[in-house]
C-alpha cells in the first residue's frame, strides 16, 4: 500500500515520535502539534488570526534541542492521534472531493496542513483544545487553508 503521507508529513510524524522518545514513548496530540510548528512554519503563516507565539509558550513539550539522542526508541501511537490521522485523511478528500476514486494516486498525498485540521477534529484533545483557546477552530483552519477568509 502507498505511503498517504507526503515527505513533510512524514517529517511531522517522525519530529512526534522523537519528541514522545524522550518523555514515555506514546506520541500524543501535543506531539503532533509541537512537531507541526517546529517543522511546517509555513503552514502557520496562512492563519494571521491564529496567536502562534501564544500557543508556541503555551505547549508542555520538551524542547527540540532535548531529543537529540541517537538511541533508537519505540513509539507507539495514542489512540487519539490514530483518529487524528484518520481525520487528516477525511479532510484531504473533504477538501479535493473529484479525486475520491483515485483514492491514493502516487502524486496525491495527506499534507500538514490536513494533520492540523485532524488535530482541530479531535476535539477533546489537548492540542486541539489550545488552538482553539488561541483562535483557531476547524471553520476558521478550513476556511482559511482553501483560501477563502473566514467572516467574523
């Protein structure tokens, strides 16, 4: 089966798993967000409604410079960023909905910026809870990652 993700996804998910590799190994929504802001800067830039240095301070999650080691951890996924993923994909074919019957061409992959819309989905998530108490909800992320400006 094709890999769903494209490289900077997948560059996303393995900055998680170093990131959950220094705390207890489960790679959780926090993760994934930390990991979205430390390797998709330009993802953010579309959002100027977003506080990003608000939720940049807000994160509890170890700083890059501290998983740097070289070990080799096993990671496992929390349930919660499984349906965070599942969500991404959603979103992707939610937001291209002609290529549904070429369900994963080899040029078609998931984005980051579909894994911040999952990550909006899971909404009990505590990722998903600090970007929404910083201004982003998943209308406004649709809205404005589509191109449109959302209305206030």
């Amino acid at each position: 089966m094709p890999q769903p993700f494209d490289k900077k996804s997948q560059s996303v998910l393995r900055k998680a798993q170093q990131l959950a590799a220094s705390s207890d190994g489960v790679v959780t929504t926090m993760h994934v967000l930390s990991a979205l802001l430390d390797v998709t800067p330009d993802i953010w830039l579309d959002l100027p409604d977003v506080d990003i240095q608000a939720i940049r301070t807000a994160e509890r999650l170890p700083d890059a410079a501290e998983t740097t080691s070289s070990e080799q951890t096993n990671t496992v996924l929390a349930n919660s960023v499984k349906r965070v993923l599942a969500y991404a994909m959603e979103e992707r074919f939610r937001a291209r909905p002609d290529e549904w019957k070429d369900l994963l061409r080899d040029d078609e992959y998931v984005e980051p910026a579909f894994i911040l819309l999952g990550l909006l989905r899971e909404v009990e998530s505590d990722a998903a809870q600090l970007l929404t108490a910083h201004g982003l909800t998943l209308e406004k992320g649709r809205m404005y990652l589509s191109g449109s400006q959302p209305n206030e």
